[in-house]
C-alpha cells in the first residue's frame, strides 16, 4: 500500500526538460569515432527505449468494489449525526478498486494544465496494481456513494487527460530529439577535425575507443530492447560526401538529358547505352566543380557506369542499361550494389527503355523493387518516371543508400 500526491510533486515541463537534458548527456559521453560513424535513426532506435516514458494507463472500466470498517473520527461525520469530534466511531465503507498498468508514480507530475479541486492524496496497492478510494457509509444510499465516486474520478481524469497528452508528445519526440543531438555531435567533431586536419601537423590517434558496447537492461518488461548499433573499429577518418541538393541537382540534369531523348527520339534511335551515357556525361561535366585533380569532374569508369569523383573518393555513381525486363532490372541493382562501397552513399540506375508499352515497365519497377534482399524504403517520387528508394548494402547492411530509377521511352 501507498499514498501519493497526485499532480503536485514536480512540475512536468521540469520533468521533460530534464529527460531531454540526460539525453544530451548520453550522447555527448559516446565515444567521438562512434558517433562519426553510427546511423543517427539507428542509435535513436536504441536508445529512445531508455528514455521512453511508461505512463500509467488507467482501466477505469474495470473497476471492482469491496466493502470493510474503518475509524471515523467524530468531526467527519455529518452534522445529522451527534458525535464527539476527539472520539472514533466504527463506521462501514465501501471500497473501489481502478486498476491502472505502468508507472503510477507519473501521476505525481504536474501538467501546465489541470484542475484545482482534487482531493491531493489518493491510495494505491502496488500488488493489486490499482488505486484505492474508500467512502464512507454514512447514509446506507449506494446511489450516493456512486455518483461521489463517479465525481471524484471525472475530475482526477481531467487533469489526467492533459498530463498524458505531454507525456504521448514526449515520447513520440523521442527518436527526433535523439537523431537530431546525434547529428549536433557530428557536425560539432566534423568542424573540429577538419580544423585540426588544416594544422598541417599530425592528429594525436586516440586510444581509449571502446571495442564492444554493453546492451543495457529494459526498464519495464513491455518494453523491446534494440540493441545499441555497432560501428566499424579503428579511428574515424572524414570521407568527402555529396550533399542532398547537389545529388538532386545532378539527378535533375539527368532527367532533363532523358526527357531530350524521348522529345528527339529520331536523334538517338539506335544509339547504344555508352553513346547515350557519353551523351549524359557531356552534359553533366561543365555544369559541376569538383575538386577533381584530372580536370573531370564525372568519369567513365566501366562500360556503362558514370562517377563522380572527389581525389580518390567516389561521391556519386550511376549506371546506364537498357531495360530487359525484371531480371535483368534486379541484376542492374546487383551489379551496381557490388561495386558501392560505404563511401558511396548517393546512386542513379538510368534505363533506356525500347519496349512501346512504358507505363507497364513503370509498374514493373515499382511494383518488384520491393523483392530485392537489399530494398529498405521507398521515398517520393520526382517525376512519373523518376522514383526514389533507400536501399542497404550487401557488405555492410546497416548502411544506407540513395538510390534513383530514372526510366525514358526511346522506342525503336
């Protein structure tokens, strides 16, 4: 048995805050090679399950009742009765069980909302798991008791109901907040390192990165632990990337190439897929700087395939096919997956397409990319025939990928 104060022992903006500030601190206490590496949604899969909070639901519709004696001192009693205020007096009582699941304690939060006229102290049985409210029999009227009852619980559940939208807001901010205090830390050792890197001197290595991570124990027992995402070993060495709006703006050329060829096809009819990627390339060159040390900026590096390159580190791939159907659409993502490393995060598969009837290959694409062993999601669509997917790679599958489908109609 217990009592509690309810809605009056910590304000719950206090109790938010302080959630969101432990969090800070748990990232920031990760060692600095891990976070460069880890996947923010990942990690905040993870860890949102410390964090998560178990509000007590409360069962009012499986309410029970029970009956016993309690003392009732004599200024309790109703002015009918003639009784002495310093004496007790033996008086029956009619006893409500509500159950209730999840932490109780919560209900000690105060909401920046909540009614002023609750009786304060309520009782609880953590073994019954439910909370206690006892009247006494003064009338011999059930009818009575029951609206007292009734009352007494409609006003705890309007100061209830406020106090459990902030906690439902709460955790449903969770794996946001989390991500978004990763990628703080990341930029922050990013900046640094980079700043250290223009020293011109070497970096001093450091030997303290942890080689495994413990898997820390639920809270409560409903809960499903994910386990802390492991990283790569060794020291974090920052890797050149193609930021989004440079990816979307080199998709977007690519688009515009292809969307010439189906307006022009007597100019490309019978072309072959490296004419068509040499084409793409004379485009997309002069309209990007890269850094590149050979004076290209985008290189053909197989028979088929265009990379972007920044010194020796590949930013951007895409490969050019004609399309032959679901097969061999599935075995251009295999070949262009097994080539990918990590570094490779952002790709395009271009596929010319001869077959008269296009939109059946358009619902061939979307419809069959979703088999694929190494398909994670499908993001917006940029055109009616450019889809957007994020796939994993088969040597590190918890690495994620970028990839475009860009498809145009060049009939024969």
């Amino acid at each position: 048995m217990g009592t509690l104060k309810l809605f009056y022992e910590l304000d719950a903006d206090h109790f938010i805050q302080s959630k969101y500030e432990h969090i800070k601190r748990v990232v920031d206490g990760e060692q600095e090679d891990y976070i460069l590496k880890v996947e923010a949604s990942e990690y905040a899969d993870h860890l949102k399950n410390q964090f998560i909070v178990d509000f007590p639901e409360i069962h009012r519709d499986k309410t029970y009742v029970d009956s016993g004696e309690m003392d009732v001192p004599g200024n309790r009693f109703p002015p009918v009765f003639f009784t002495e205020p310093s004496k007790t007096y033996r008086r029956d009582t009619v006893i409500f069980y509500v159950p209730y699941s999840g932490d109780i304690s919560l209900l000690g939060l105060k909401p920046s909302t909540y009614m002023m006229n609750i009786e304060s102290t309520v009782e609880f049985d953590e073994n019954e798991g439910a909370l206690i409210f006892k009247f006494i029999n003064f009338h011999n009227d059930p009818e009575l008791i029951k609206r007292e009852f009734e009352g007494h619980l409609n006003r705890i559940f309007g100061t209830y109901d406020h106090l459990q939208e902030m906690i439902n807001n709460y955790n449903d901010s969770l794996a946001s907040v989390i991500e978004s205090e990763v990628d703080r830390r990341k930029q922050k050792l990013k900046s640094t390192k980079s700043f250290l890197s223009g020293l011109g001197v070497p970096i001093k290595k450091r030997n303290d990165t942890a080689e495994t991570f413990a898997i820390p124990k639920p809270k409560t027992r409903r809960k499903i632990q994910v386990a802390k995402p492991t990283v790569s070993r060794g020291a974090f060495k920052p890797e050149p990337t193609l930021d989004d709006k440079n990816y979307y703006e080199i998709l977007k050329i690519v688009n515009d190439v292809g969307k010439n060829f189906e307006r022009l096809p007597s100019v490309y009819a019978g072309k072959n897929e490296e004419d068509l990627r040499d084409h793409i390339l004379m485009v997309l060159d002069p309209n990007f700087e890269y850094g590149s040390a050979s004076g290209e900026t985008f290189n053909k590096s197989g028979k088929t395939d265009i990379q972007l390159r920044h010194d020796s580190s590949v930013v951007f791939v895409a490969e050019c096919k004609f399309w032959s159907g679901e097969k061999g659409f599935h075995e251009t993502i295999d070949q262009l997956l097994g080539y990918l490393t990590w570094r490779d995060s952002k790709t395009s598969t271009i596929i010319f397409v001869a077959n008269k009837n296009f939109s059946s290959v358009l619902d061939t694409v979307t419809n069959s990319i979703s088999k694929h062993l190494n398909f994670e999601s499908r993001q917006e669509d940029s055109d009616s025939s450019w889809f957007n997917f994020t796939f994993s790679l088969p040597i590190d599958t918890d690495k994620r990928i970028k990839l475009a489908v860009q498809l145009y109609h060049l009939p024969e």
